[in-house]
C-alpha cells in the first residue's frame, strides 16, 4: 500500500493502539487523541449569548503540537477512521476531530465499539456510519450550560466567600445533599427506645425466638420505659399460643449485570475502591492489558453506561459455560431492565468473554485488576443464572394480646448465589425450621427486653451519594466520578474514612446558591434539564434549551449581584476584635479570607480565618457560655469533677459540657448514658455516634480508652429466666 493511499484511525487512549494494531495489523495507522483537543476559552466565556449562544471552540494550548502531527498524517490518507470512545462525549471529540482536521464529507467515517475485541472492531470497520447529530448537540448543550453556569456564578462566589470556588449544574446538587445530609446528621434528635423477643422451646425442645409485633406483624419500638417494663410484667408466667404457620416459596430474583453507578458502588462496598481508582482500573479492563500468549486484549465491554442491555452472543455464551459448570436448571433467559436515560446501543458492563474466567488469568493481571474483574465477571454470570429458591416458614403467635412473629428460610435452590453472595435479611433465619403444632401453648423460656436507639442517617459515601443521584435522574455515567472528585479538590467536601463531610466553605457556598439560585441546586429542576438535554435532536432543539434556561438565570444574577453587600454584612463572625471588643465580619482580599472588625476604618483589628472544620475543639468552648437558657441537663457526670453535665450545641452539632463551666471545662461529645458500666475500670458509659454515623460506646473515664461497638454483657438486656423442667 502507498503512504498516499494509507488509512488512519484516531482514538482518544494511546492505551488502545496496542491491542486494536494486534486486531487491525497493519492495515491502517492507529493515532490517539490524548482526549479532548477543543474546548471554550479559558479566560473568557466563550459563548456569544446575543447570537443564538453561538459557541467559540478553541484549541487547546497543549493539544496545539498533537493537531499538527494528526493534520500531517492525515492530509493524504485515503479515509480517517475517527473512534473515540462509544457515548455523547466520544461523538463530541469525533466532531471536534473532524473541524480541527478538516476533513471533508467521504474522507472520515465514525467507527463505533462497546468492546476492544477482534469480533467487535471489524464488524465496526465493516459497518461504519456518519458522526450522529443528536448526540453531537446534546453534548454541545451540556458544554454550554455547564461554561454559563460556572463562568457567570463563581466570580460573585469570590467577591462573597473566597477566590477559587466554583458551581457546577450537577456539582452543586451533589454538594448540597452531602451539606443537607449532615445537617440533618446534627439536629438528630437521639431517642431510646426498647424492643422484645421471647424465646420457646418447640416439639423437639429445641429454642426458636420470635419478635413482638404490630398487627401488621412489623417489630414494635416502646418509647416510654414504665410502658415497656408494663408489658415485660404481663409477658412474665405467659404462654405463647401459635396461630397459624405457613411455609411459602419464596424466591430472590438474579441481580441485573453492572452499569457504571452499581460498578462503582459495588466495587466500594467489596473492596474499597474509590469512584476515581474503580474507573482507572475499568478504563484498562476495557482498553486491554497483556494476558500471557494472547497479548494485550481487552477484558470488558465499555465501562461508561446506564444501559441494562446485552448482546445475543454474550447471552449464549453465557448459557453454555452455565449449563456446562452447573447444569440446565441454573440458566434463566435474561430480560433486561429499561432505564429511560440509557443509549440504547451501549451495553451494561461485563466481560468480553466469559469463557476467560477469572482464576484462569488472575496470574497476568495486578491484585486490583484481578478483583474488578472478578467482580465484573461473577456479576454477569449471575445476571444470566436462574433465581435463588428458599422455602420460607412464618411463624404467628400471641401471648397476653401481644402478636410475635418470626421467619425462618431453608434455601431450596441456590441459583446464581453459587457465585454472587446476597447480604441476608435481618428478620430472616436461614437455619432448620423448628417443629411446632398450630393452636398449641408454648411455654416463654425466656423475655429479652432489648434498648435501641433510632440512629441518624448514614454520611454518604462516593458510593451512596453516586445512588442517590442515580435515583434522583441527575448526572450521567460519564460525570459521577469527575463531579465528586471535583468535590473534593474544590475543598467543598472532605473524606474521611469513607464518608464525605462537608467543609464550612461547602456549606456557606451551598446556602448562598440556594438561597441565590434555587433552580441551580433544586433536585427536580437538575433531573428535568438532564432529561431535555437527552432529547435533543439537532440545533434549534439546543438554542431553544439555552434560551429557556437563560433568562430566569439572569435575573437571578441580577438578584444576587444586588444583594452582594447584604450576603457580606451578614458573614458576622462570632470572634470578638483584639483591638476594641467589637463583632469582627468575614473579609475577602487576594490573599484569601481573613477576619476584619466591623468598625474599620476607625479600627484595623483583624485575625486570621480558620476553617472550622480543623477547629471543632476550640469552637465548643466558644460555645460554652452561649445559649445558656437552652441547655438541657445531662444525666452523664464530668470526667473531670463529676457534677452533672449539661447538653450544648454548637455549629457542629450537640455535646456535652460540664455544668460547672467555667470553673471546670470538662466536655465529651453528646451521647446517652446507659446501665452498664466500663468492662474495663468500672466508669461510666455513654452512647455516642462515630464520625460515619454508627452508634458505639464509650468510657467517659479520661485514662480508660474503652469503646465498643457492642454494648457489654453486663445487665443491658433484661431477661426472665424460667426452668423448663416439670
């Protein structure tokens, strides 16, 4: 072939151009992109809002040289394959390939593929199309409204809080759940309350427990203790009487193969992986790495996609090796779900071949390579197996007007838990079903009167939070990742352990944006205009989304460029002046923020600013000699002095002060005293919550470092022990 006639595919990885040159040959020359080559003016905005929002792309300064070597290569080549990655971001660098390189209708085609596979890649090549409109505007709008929303909110964002902040569409949204989420974490009001469970004995004299429960045999939780220890002394010499048992067949359905959002949970969940670490390992999963004799070969199918869908081959593939490792009756037809927002051409997430089973490969692939991909495979592989099959027995009693109720599960047929395991059921048993005669007294061998505390909501994770806006129809596959590391770069989130927790500058910027721009940061308002960005189909669509968009936009920043003094005067710091006493306001220079009195000129007091998310000590002694009148006593003792402490809140929530104060400055964080005392040194504890939400206990004795998850078994439970002899 002469260099004249040569052809040329460009892709945005240089990762793939090894394994798609050892499907293609020599065939053609293989070029990357390095991702994105245009993109709207750093320094200005770049979109002409009187003309239709006519956007003006520029070259990136650092793609400048990368253009000049593509436009060499491709000035003579006989056709330009252009295969960026298969979603509407792809489709926009396919089309800002084509304008940068000039290429002419007839001497470029669109090559498109779910997988980097040798099947997959010629068919491709065999079936090429033209660039596709609807996603190429689509992903115009996104741009658009993503450049006017950031370039026109964050200088007021600096004039009012810092230099440097940001707003985003989905950004904002995200950090306000995370903001809302923690504050309803503080205002949690922690409440005792107590449940029971009775122990029998069956026909075999064997122990089975049941639950005290409602009509509708849901667990009861007794607020009041004087009601609760009532219903322990009418339980006391009672019989439990069975009502009615009942065995059912009850099945648990197969999961559904990954898309992104339940690849990245799910990854997290098993074995805590980040948003950002699960899709650079799924990038080079789906992009190929050496695997011994076969070379670099792609291990799974895009790994950006909201789409439940799987190919015909795939499906029958996976029938075979099913049938074929555990028989005809573990196969199941696989009926995928519907998700509205998906591309119907993507496919969900999941090995270019099932027949490359993990173990087998597990020596060529890094440990994190290894289980993303073992989870990736078993998830599929169970999407197309039959349903787990339990026979499940619920047992109904009564005793003293009180209805018990519990649920026992044998499992019959295991399905495709023999490769995915299920979390069970926590009013579930899986163990043999007790024999017991219907309409027959039980002797109670034992009452259990349990104490709980209603627990606040869980802090979110990269995970939970990816869910949430899943559910709520806000962001896409592609944007998960980037806007929660965004996050967390931005300084609006930080991450501790697991959990997001939002920094003081988050807070303040989320209250300004919804107090400011409430259709930027309201749930409804953000799923709607992702929905009608997905379904435009060509430029008038997309001016008009624009044109809807922006008029209500600019009288909000017209309300809050009005408003900007007001939002500074009210940034009034609880600090007190050095020089003269008097309130000092929160002050914005180049520098940062700083603290400044309120009577500058006549006074140039100031302090530096301190995030208070580093300062949560100094903030409760602040807080300490405020709000008096509210606070409300403890019934825990200082571990200091030993009087009475009292409840205090301060912007980060509830805790707990010496009432003494400021004779003594004894503090611990809020919690509940309970019965039993320290295993340890025999002092007090107290339930109190983790930074992740969960309840544990702890010693309040400053030289015991006590702390348990469990409450000790030292008198928690009351329990009423009879003999079951004659």
């Amino acid at each position: 072939m002469s260099e004249s006639k040569k052809k040329v595919m460009i892709v945005e990885s240089p990762s793939k151009t090894k394994t798609l040159s050892k499907i293609l040959g020599k065939s053609l020359k293989i070029l990357a992109s390095k991702g994105h080559v245009r993109d709207l003016p750093k320094t200005r905005l770049g979109i002409d809002i009187d003309n239709n929002f006519d956007p003006t792309f520029r070259i990136m300064k650092e793609k400048s040289k990368l253009i000049e070597d593509l436009r060499k290569e491709v000035k003579d080549a006989k056709i330009v394959y252009l295969a960026p990655d298969p979603d509407r971001e792809g489709e926009a660098i396919a089309w800002h390939l084509k304008e940068v390189l000039k290429l002419k209708d007839g001497q470029y085609k669109r090559v498109y593929f779910n997988e980097i596979t040798e099947k997959a890649v010629k068919e491709a090549m065999r079936q090429p199309r033209d660039l596709d409109t609807k996603l190429i505007e689509a992903q115009k709008a996104r741009r658009i409204l993503d450049r006017i929303i950031g370039y026109k909110i964050s200088p007021f964002l600096w004039k009012t809080l810092q230099r440097g902040l940001s707003a985003g569409r989905v950004q904002s949204v995200a950090l306000r759940m995370v903001v809302e989420r923690e504050r309803e974490i503080r205002d949690f009001e922690v409440k005792k309350y107590y449940t029971f469970q009775i122990k029998c004995l069956d026909d075999n004299n064997k122990e089975f427990t049941l639950k005290l429960c409602d009509k509708k045999y849901n667990p009861i939780k007794f607020f009041d203790e004087d009601e609760a220890n009532e219903v322990l002394k009418k339980l006391e010499g009672a019989k439990l009487a069975i009502k009615s048992l009942e065995i059912k067949e009850k099945k648990k359905n197969s999961p559904f193969p990954f898309i992104t959002s339940t690849l990245q949970q799910e990854a997290q969940k098993k074995h805590g992986f980040s948003l950002k670490k699960t899709m650079k390992l799924a990038q080079s999963l789906y992009e190929g790495l050496q695997i011994g004799p076969e070379g670099s070969t792609g291990l799974i199918t895009y790994m950006r996609t909201d789409s439940f869908n799987v190919s015909l081959e795939a499906q029958e593939n996976a029938k075979e090796l099913i049938v074929k490792l555990f028989g005809e009756d573990f196969y199941k037809k696989y009926h995928p779900k519907k998700n509205k927002s998906s591309q119907e051409a993507h496919e969900a997430i999941r090995p270019t071949s099932v027949f490359r089973l993990p173990d087998e490969i597990k020596q060529y692939l890094g440990k994190e390579y290894y289980l993303l991909y073992d989870l990736i495979w078993k998830r599929f592989m169970a999407s197309q197996m039959a349903n787990a099959v339990y026979d499940a027995l619920e047992i109904k009693g009564e005793a003293e007007n009180y209805n018990f109720f519990a649920r026992f599960l044998n499992l019959k047929f295991p399905g495709y838990m023999v490769l995915w395991d299920e979390e069970k059921e926590t009013d579930e048993n899986d163990e043999v079903f007790p024999k017991l005669t219907e309409g027959k007294l039980y002797e109670i061998v034992s009452i259990d009167k349990i104490e709980g505390f209603l627990s606040p909501p869980p802090r979110y994770t990269e995970a939970t939070l990816v869910k949430r806006l899943e559910e709520l129809g806000i962001g896409r596959p592609s944007t998960y990742a980037p806007t929660i590391i965004t996050l967390q770069e931005r300084n609006y989130v930080k991450k501790e352990g697991k959990v997001l927790i939002p920094t003081k500058i988050g807070e303040e910027v989320t209250d300004i944006l919804v107090k400011y721009f409430p259709d930027i940061v309201d749930y409804e308002f953000t799923a709607k205009m992702e929905s009608d960005l997905d379904k435009i189909f060509n430029e008038e669509d997309r001016i008009k989304l624009l044109k809807d968009f922006y008029q209500p936009f600019e009288m909000s920043l017209h309300n809050f460029e009005e408003n900007s003094i007001e939002i500074l005067n009210s940034l009034v710091s609880e600090k007190k002046c050095p020089l003269c006493g008097s309130d000092m306001k929160l002050r914005i220079s180049k520098f940062g923020r700083f603290y400044s009195c309120s009577r500058y000129p006549e006074c140039k007091g100031k302090l530096p600013f301190e995030d208070s998310s580093n300062s949560e000590k100094n903030n409760n002694e602040e807080n300490l000699n405020k709000n008096e009148d509210d606070a409300k006593e403890s019934d825990v003792e200082c571990p200091i002095c030993g009087s009475k402490m009292v409840e205090k809140r301060s912007k980060f929530g509830r805790f707990l002060a010496c009432s003494r104060y400021p004779e003594c400055k004894g503090t611990l964080p809020y919690g509940k005293r309970v019965e039993q005392r320290c295993p340890n040194c025999g002092g007090q504890l107290i339930r109190t919550f983790s930074k992740k939400g969960k309840p544990y206990y702890k010693c309040v004795n400053k030289d015991c470092n006590y702390y348990s998850f469990k409450l000790p078994n030292n008198g928690k439970n009351h329990k009423v022990e009879k003999s079951t002899k004659e």
